[in-house]
C-alpha cells in the first residue's frame, strides 16, 4: 500500500502532562493547562475500530488500484525487503498541523476510565494476596486529577464498588479504600454482564457519551449459575454474544477496553479478540511484576507521557523541562532509590522531612514515584534498583507528538509509524537545532524484561532509523515475527544550545497471529479432543477471498472449507486422549497483487496427554498408519531398532546402557502418568501399606526366633 494513502483520520497529538500526583503545585499549577487538555483530548481518541479501520484501507486500496502495492513474499520475512511490506495504517498524517486544529471542544473531552475486576471465587487461587488492590493503587496514583472514573466488581452478580465521577483527592481516597471489598467472592463468574456494566455506567446505555476506556481484570472465562443441563449451552452463547455483538457495538461508540488475564487459566483467546475489537490491548499477568506493568500499560494509552530516556540508570534533563516525574520500579524487599541532581545535590526517601519544596515522593513496596519541580538541567542518576519499566516523563513545550502507537501488531506485516517535535502548537523551526536530530524506532519483546533494556535491545529488538523532513519524522517497521507482549519506543535526540537533548514516546503493544486458531467440540476437563478447528481473522484485511489456508497433522493433509466471510474450519480425525499431536498451519494471503506465505503458531491438540505423535513409533490414528513420516527424532529411530534387535536376539553390548535408559524413561513416563489418577494414588497407599506390614513381620519373626546350633563342618 502506498504510504500516502496509510492514513486513516486526522488525528490529534499527544501531549504530555507528566506522571503528577494531583499536587496544587503539578502541571495545572504551572500554566501546562493547554498542554494538558491537549493530552486529555488524545488520551479519548483511541485506535479506529477493525470494521471502520477494513474500510477505510480497502477504499485506499482500490483507490490506489493502479499503484500496486509491494508485498514481502513468504514467513520469515527478510529485513531488507521489509521495507517494501505492506504497512499497516498506523502513520499518523499531518501531527503538526493537528496540534493547531486542537482548539474547541475536543479540547474538554477529560479521559473515562472505567474498571471492571472479578471477583470470582478462584480469585483466592489466583490472587491470595490480593495484588489486584496494589495494582489498582499504582493506577489512582498516576490518575491525573480531572479525568473521570469508576470501578465495578463482578461474579455472579454486578457490584458497583466506586461510582463513576471526577478524580480528585477525596476519589482517589475513596478508590485506596476498597481493599477489603474486592476479597468478597463469588462463586460464578459473569464476564459479559461485567463488560457491559462498565461501558454504560450508570446512564446503562452504550451510546450518547463521549470516548470510553475499560479495564477489565479476570482469571476466568464465562461461567454462569445455570442446570447443569443448560450451562454449557448459555456459557457458549454469553461468549458468542460477547465476541459477535457486544465487542462490535463497543468499537462502534469508541469504547476502547483493554483485557489483563491474571492467569493462563483465563479464556485468552477471548480477551484478546475484546481487545483487538476495540483497538485495545491485551495482557496476561502472572506475577505481581506483570500486573502492575499490565495496570501502567493501560495507563499509558489512556493519558500517553512524554518521556526521556532512561538508560544505565542516567537521564538528561535540558533547559526546556519544567518538571519530571521519576517512577522507579524495585523488589519488595529492596530499599527506595536515591535520585542525584547534576549538581551532586542527593534526594532521599530517607530525608524526606528535608526534600526541597519542588520535591513529591510517594513510596510503595515495589515502587517510588518523585516528581520534581524546575529541575536542574543536565544528567541526572539514579542509585539502587531500577526495574524493567521504570521511566521518567517530563512536562515541556517541547514534546515528540504522535497518535497513539498501535496496541496489536500482527506477525508477518509491517507498519509505519510517524511522529513530529513540537513547540507548544507549532512545529520546530530552529534548522540548526533540527540538524543535530536523530531517532530510531525499536520493538523489544517483553520476555526479555528480566534483562537491562540494553542487553535486550541488543539481543531480540527490531529497530529501524527515523527518517526525518523538518521536524517530521517517520519510519517503516519491519514485520515482527515473535508474538507476544512487547514494548514499542520511538526515540529522538540531539544537542540544543550545546546541550544535550532528548524526547521518547513508549507503549505496550501485543504481536499476534494474523488468524485465530479455535476448537471445535471436544471437552479438556476430561481430555477429550475436538472434532474441528475453527480459524477466524485477526487482522482486518484478511477474508476468503484473498487467504487460503493450508492445514496437516503429522504430515497428512486435513481438509479445510470456508465457513464464513472471514472464517474457516478444518476437520480433524480421532485422536487417542493420551496421545497430544501439532496441527501445523499456512496461510497464503494475496493483496495488492503480490503474496506472502505466513506460518501460524502449531495448534496443539491434547496438549496435556502423556504421549506425543512422535513417540508411538508409527501408531495408526482412526486406523490408518501414518507411514514412513518425515522428520522424526533420530532418537525416536534408535529406540525402534533398540527394540527390535533384543527381540531378534542381536543386540550388540554396547547398546544395552542406551536399552536400559529407554526403559527407564518409559518406566518414569508411566508411573507419572499413572499418580495423576486418585485411583492410582489410592492403589499405591494400599500397596505400600501391605509391604509396611510384611516388613514389620518378618522383623518381629526375626527378633523372635531361636538362635541355631552351629555344627561344625565334617565328612
């Protein structure tokens, strides 16, 4: 696609009013009131739904017909030919001139932020501590005064816990106070009528209010109180409605919500089609580190920061900056960090009784927040622990403005990113000081989180350089290929007035599978497989019409038929509950003339069973052999032949250390699989009971027995 026609709307920039605590003295205090209700403004405007987003890059498309598009051929895609992928519209259009067209009633529209958490009883399981209330603590912290909130639990039942109102101190004291209340659980868990409750508020209507965002919090999936001969029926219909009805009509009013799972246990796949349906993000959280990041990643796309760079535990403020707000991630058990100014001068948790008037600090177990006023310009540091996540933002005229950057990027397509340096509502003119800039765009995957942003950078981050025209700057990513949650940054720097300068813009993101890969049938309670597999489209391009899909198990064809605009279905065979095998997926889309060839994640069936496919030493399926299959483990082969050449009577010695390991794995594979059953457990106490016993006698028959008469020895 054309990269002029990669626009999807006139959007407004973001702009940043710092972390502040709601302090008299925060950014409204200090005259930053346009810049703030300017972020306000974008913090509404959240990413245009799928539906809008299909029609208005397929009306580009075809307006375009005759450019044709370049596509990048085949998964992976090479980086050098990447830049001639497709990209996604994400290309912000003219920022500058946004920032002028800011002015009017957009420019009242406060951020409403609603949240819904579960209270479900696996709650206890799943959150024995309660990490949600520290969570939900760190978000009212960072909250700005002004916006509008709420929060309601749900179980069985709808429980509004904090009424939707404007954030202020007497709100968040109030919000601070439910910690006792999201311990009280309930049996079942009613996603949908918890989704719902959240988006209406009170006025319980979807429609006739401004931009929405949602947290919705769960560790489940729908469970309603129903007969045990109705409840499967009316989950799956409560799930469907979710996916089919609800999510439509929540992107249709610009309803964002953003899905954090608190375990694996969770319907995933649910929440993340919520989230991508309304263009937010997605998130599974199962340390406490994780839910806070979860909690603060929502942050960021509901009121965006302006950043600057934290590297090594350094940052560098310039002349520019009329307050920064530190918030330095650390263990529970580690001490609060120390922060120095340029001039040596040391701020300290533990003198804050002596902290500079300018100086707010608030201290929790797994974080500090410190906000300075007119900081000293220059390289500031910071001592102790610094977590993953830790970050400094800053209130100035001078600001990196963008929409916000996408929440779901999908493997095997590009996007475009731009940006633009701001002064106040007017681009930069100053060429010299333009000169001095340059920039880079860099998606680091978050399964490198427990190493320093660095090292990560260095080992797993896509990063292109920023083009730049004036004071615009843009840049095509390359198509990310690992999935999963990832953090997407956009850095610039330079020197002004010969001193350092630098502006970053950062948010979560998640990298999925252009297509979702769903059950059919089937039951995992009792292990046992589906009869299909239903795949549907992710990315809002893709349909039948330009998508065909290439679908084996163990090697063998399965068939595949359309079942919808956008769907499909694959048929499986019968397989044994014990025994766990790979579907192995493809994808070849065709757009703009040009093809790729995408593999998808294996879809494991039986994920749980004892056995792979690959162990049955060619054991037929549904009565059919599977033949000489390709690609098995050398291994596999050697225990085959292992096997046979004891039966054969030809087993050379040296091959009986590797017989004896083989049937020792066997031997520990089957005893393991044998004590997940109480049966088995009940069975093993039994028996070793019985041989308890029999030890004690013949120990007391021993101790009891008449000592013999030794003979001696004669002919």
């Amino acid at each position: 696609m054309p990269r002029d026609v990669a626009v999807t709307s006139s959007l407004q920039p973001v702009r940043s009013p710092g972390l502040a605590s709601g302090s008299s003295s925060g950014p409204l205090a200090k005259g930053a009131g346009a810049r703030w209700l300017a972020a306000l403004m974008l913090a509404g405007i959240s990413l245009a739904s799928p539906s809008a987003f299909a029609e208005q890059a397929s009306s580009a498309d075809n307006a375009s017909a005759s450019e044709p598009m370049s596509e990048s051929v085949s998964e992976p895609v090479d980086e050098s030919s990447s830049e001639q992928a497709e990209q996604m519209p994400f290309v912000a259009r003219d920022v500058a001139s946004d920032v002028n067209a800011s002015s009017g009633s957009a420019r009242d529209i406060a951020p409403d932020l609603r949240m819904a958490i579960d209270v479900s009883g696996s709650m206890k399981h799943n959150d024995p501590t309660n990490l949600r209330a520290s969570a939900l603590d760190l978000l009212v912290t960072l909250l700005p005064e002004r916006s509008r909130a709420g929060l309601w639990g749900f179980g069985e039942q709808v429980q509004p816990l904090l009424a939707l109102g404007a954030v202020d101190a007497g709100w968040k004291q109030a919000a601070r106070g439910l910690e006792g209340r999201l311990d009280d659980y309930e049996q079942y868990t009613d996603l949908e009528a918890g989704l719902r409750a959240a988006a209406e508020g009170a006025d319980a209507s979807i429609d006739g209010q401004g931009p929405r965002q949602v947290i919705l919090l769960s560790d489940g999936m729908v469970d309603l109180r129903e007969p045990s001969s109705e409840k499967a029926a009316s989950d799956s219909a409560s799930r469907q409605r979710i996916t089919d009805e609800l999510t439509p009509q929540l992107a249709a009013h610009n309803i964002t919500v953003h899905t954090v799972a608190l375990s694996r246990n969770a319907d995933i796949d649910l929440l993340q089609q919520v989230a991508d349906g309304t263009g937010g993000l997605a998130t599974v959280a199962e340390t406490p580190e994780d839910l806070l990041r979860a909690f603060l990643g929502a942050l960021d796309r509901i009121v965006p920061g302006e950043l600057v760079p934290l590297e090594d535990k350094h940052f560098t403020i310039d002349g520019s900056v009329e307050e920064f707000t530190a918030l330095v991630f650390h263990g529970p058990d580690d001490s609060a960090p120390v922060l120095i100014a340029p001039d040596g001068q040391r701020y300290s948790l533990a003198d804050k009784a002596s902290l500079p008037e300018g100086v707010r600090w608030e201290h929790q177990p797994r974080y500090d927040l410190i906000t300075v006023t007119d900081p000293e310009a220059g390289q500031w540091r910071i001592e102790g622990q610094v977590g993953v996540d830790s970050r400094i933002t800053v209130v100035s005229d001078l600001a990196l403005v963008s929409r916000p950057l996408p929440a779901t990027l999908y493997r095997g397509f590009g996007y475009s990113l731009a940006a633009s340096l701001v002064d106040g509502a007017r681009d930069v003119a100053e060429q010299d000081f333009l000169a001095t800039l340059d920039g880079n765009a860099r998606l680091v995957p978050e399964e490198e989180g427990g190493m320093s942003a660095e090292t990560a950078a260095v080992t797993s981050a896509q990063q292109r350089g920023l083009e730049r025209d004036g004071a615009q700057f843009s840049v095509n990513m390359p198509p990310p290929q690992q999935p999963g949650g990832a953090r997407l940054t956009l850095t610039i720097e330079g020197q002004r007035d010969g001193a350092p300068f630098a502006r970053q813009l950062s948010q979560r993101t998640s990298v999925v599978d252009p297509l979702l890969v769903e059950p059919i049938g089937g039951n995992a309670q009792n292990a046992t497989p589906p009869s299909a597999l239903e795949v549907s489209a992710r990315h809002p391009l893709l349909n039948t019409a330009n998508t065909q899909l290439d679908a084996t198990l163990q090697g063998e064809p399965l068939s595949v038929t359309e079942a919808g605009e956008s769907r499909w279905r694959i048929e499986l065979p019968l397989l044994e509950r014990d025994v766990s095998a790979d579907v192995q997926i493809s994808a070849r889309i065709a757009l703009g003339g040009s093809s790729r060839v995408i593999d998808l994640a294996p879809y494991t069936l039986n994920e749980n069973a004892a056995r792979r496919a690959a162990n049955l030493d060619r054991s037929p399926i549904e009565g059919e052999s599977f033949g000489e299959i390709q690609g098995l483990d050398q291994a596999v082969e050697e225990k085959e032949d292992l096997n046979d050449l004891l039966m054969k009577g030809r087993l050379p010695i040296d091959k009986v250390p590797a017989l004896i390991s083989q049937w020792f794995e066997g031997a520990s594979d089957f005893a393991q699989r044998e004590a997940e059953s109480p049966q088995s457990r009940m069975i093993a106490y039994a028996v070793a009971g019985v041989i308890g016993l029999l030890v004690v006698i013949m120990l007391v028959r021993r101790m009891t027995r008449k000592p013999t008469q030794r003979e001696e020895p004669h002919v």
